[in-house]
C-alpha cells in the first residue's frame, strides 16, 4: 500500500512538471486539469504519510476549489437545479452529525472548567469580529465582500478545531466544550455582531440571521443529540460514516460557493487570500496570549488559540447564502475554510512535538 502511495506522489510530480511547461507557453488557461490531477494525486500520496497525511483533505479542497475556478459553469447548476440550493440542506446534515458526537457532557464541562469556557468565549465573540471589521476596512473591501469577512470572524468555531486540539496534545475536553456552547450561542452572538460591525457594509435583518442559524445549527444538533442519547452505539456504520460525510459535505459547499463567486474572487483574489492569513494568524496569536494573560495552563492556551483562530466556514457559507449574497458574502468563508486547515494542521503539528506543562487530555474526537 505504501508504494502505491508514492506512485500517487510520483504522478502529481509528472503533473506539477506539465503545469509549469504550460505556462511557459502561455497555456495558463489551459492548465485546469493537470492542476486538480496535481492535487487530487497528492491529497491521495499525502495519505501515506506519518506527519503529513492530516494535509489531505485540504488538499482535495484546493483541487476542487481549482475545478470550480477553471470550469464554473459545471458546479453552478445541474440540468437547471440551482446547486446552491444543497447549502443549507448539506450543512443541516453536518450539524446532525455533529450532535451524533456530542452529549450533554460536553456542556457540564462548562461547570468543570468555569475559567476556560469563560475566557475561550471572550476571545472568540471579541478578537475575530473586530480583526475582521479592521482588516475588511484596512482592505477596502467591496461592502458585501467585507460583510463577509466579518461574518467569517462572528460565527462560532467548528470540529476542526477538536480535531487539531487532539493533534496538538491541547485540552481535548475544553475544545470540545468551547465549540458546543459558542454553537449554541450563535443565533444570538452572530446576528449581534454582525448587526454591529457588518451593518455599517451591508443591512443586516438581525431576526432573520437569527432564525437561519437556529434552523442550520440548533435545530439538526438538537436532533443528532437526541440520536445519540436514545441511539447511541446502535447504529455503528453512522459513526464510522457521518466523519467522511461531513468532510464531502464541505468540500461541495467550498466548490459550489467558488463557483458562484468566481468572477469577485478573480477580481479580490490575492487580497483576500492576503486578508484570511492574516485574520487566521492574529486569532492564533491573541488567543494564545490572551490566556497566557489569565494565567491558564500551556494546553488551556493551546486550545484557546485553536478555538479562536478556527472559525465555522461552513456556517458562515450557509448564512451568505440565507443573505441571498453566496457568491459575495460568501466569497470570504470559502476562501477562509481551506486555509484554517493549512494553517491549523500546521501550527498543530508544531505543537505535537513541544512538551505543555500539564497531562493532556486522553479523550479522541470522532471526526478523527
């Protein structure tokens, strides 16, 4: 098997090497292929990999996000079916899987550890908002792509970031905590904060935000909780299966949103690639330091940092698309998804290796 690996390693090199003999002859929008066939070989090749398989589905992201760019028309509708109308549908089904994985345990953490949740939640509803109504300024942004930077810095964190606090030996348990109860605060905090910061881009219907995360988010965790009390461990072939659902599931909604902001992202490309490092890296930074500042443990810091600098793409996507603004308010999320991946594997395999002060947590997530 691992052979078979490095042949995919060997081929996406084949690949990269057609790539560059292309745009030396000017053949640049022809190369849509040979890249997605680059990248779809390396996500597989990666797999083979100790350190740096956690790359994959990034990778696979990057290579359908390169079809979308090349090829629009192909992902914008299907024999008339308006494709961004799976969104909401897909990420209703992601959130149910997300219930399927949590409990009612992961909220009484927030009575066993008070002072992370408290200080975890502070940094999350204050640091990204504002950096991300700072850079949209800073940018000059066109009001709805800015809107959506901003949006992508008030919604909650997702389970990527339980999944890169295992990775990099954090506290496990409050990660898993902080994502719960920021979901569960989001169709109050995220209406809120856009209604304050994006409002002076765009209208904001606070009512209307509100009740589209409540039928996204709430509603389908609510139902997957109830699956999971009353069904738990019935059903083994869903939890095996709802992890790479969700994962597909992304990966269509990143592809659809691309598609139907091709045109913008072309135009705003690199500044608002520019802009998601930027915002992803401040979170990290002020996260992390923000609870040095508390006095919190190494792995509290760790995971507080993650939890910020990781936002819920997906939900954000999905609320752009509520907005009937997919493919401007949208644009930011689907731009931000891939690169908190890149940037969260990293900065979590970076971290595997550094020894924290205190015993980490031995719980696995279930997107693992």
């Amino acid at each position: 098997m691992k052979a078979l690996y490095k042949y995919f390693l060997w081929f996406s090199g084949f690949c990269a090497l057609a790539v560059i003999i292309m745009l030396i002859l000017g053949m640049g929008s022809q190369v849509g292929p040979p890249l997605s066939l680059l990248l779809l070989s390396l996500a597989i090749g990666l797999r083979g990999h100790k350190f740096l398989k956690g790359f994959s589905f990034t990778t696979i992201i990057l290579a359908s996000v390169t079809l979308a760019l090349f090829y629009p028309a192909y992902f914008q509708e299907l024999g008339g079916f308006d494709l961004t109308k799976l969104i909401v549908p897909l990420l209703q089904i992601i959130m149910f899987g997300m219930g399927t994985a949590m409990s009612i345990n992961d909220f009484i953490g927030v009575i066993r550890m008070p002072k992370g949740v408290g200080v975890g939640l502070l940094c999350q509803f204050t640091i990204m908002p504002v950096v991300g109504f700072t850079l949209a300024y800073l940018f000059r942004f066109p009001p709805e792509i800015a809107a959506g930077v901003v949006l992508i810095g008030s919604s909650p964190s997702g389970l990527a970031s339980n999944v890169m606090s295992y990775l990099a030996k954090a506290n496990l348990a409050l990660s898993v905590t902080l994502t719960a109860v920021a979901t569960v605060l989001a169709p109050i905090m995220t209406p809120f904060l856009m209604k304050t910061l994006a409002g002076q881009f765009v209208p904001i219907d606070f009512w209307a935000m509100m009740w589209s995360i409540t039928k996204i988010v709430i509603i389908p965790i609510i139902g997957g909780l109830l699956f999971n009390h009353f069904f738990h461990g019935k059903f083994k072939w869903l939890d095996k299966a709802m992890p790479l659902v969700s994962m597909a599931g992304i990966a269509v909604i990143i592809t659809i949103i691309t598609a139907a902001g091709r045109d913008s992202l072309l135009t705003i490309g690199l500044a608002i690639v520019a802009a998601a490092i930027l915002h992803n890296g401040i979170g990290y930074l002020m996260g992390y330091w923000a609870a040095r500042l508390f006095r919190m443990p190494e792995n509290d810091c760790r995971t507080i940092a993650l939890e910020v600098g990781m936002q819920n793409g997906g939900l954000a996507s999905g609320i752009a698309l509520e907005m009937g603004k997919v493919a401007t308010v949208g644009l930011a999320p689907a731009v931000f998804g891939p690169w908190m991946n890149i940037s969260g594997s990293s900065l979590a395999t970076w971290w595997r290796d550094k020894t924290a002060d205190e015993t980490v947590s031995d719980i696995k997530p279930s997107t693992t």
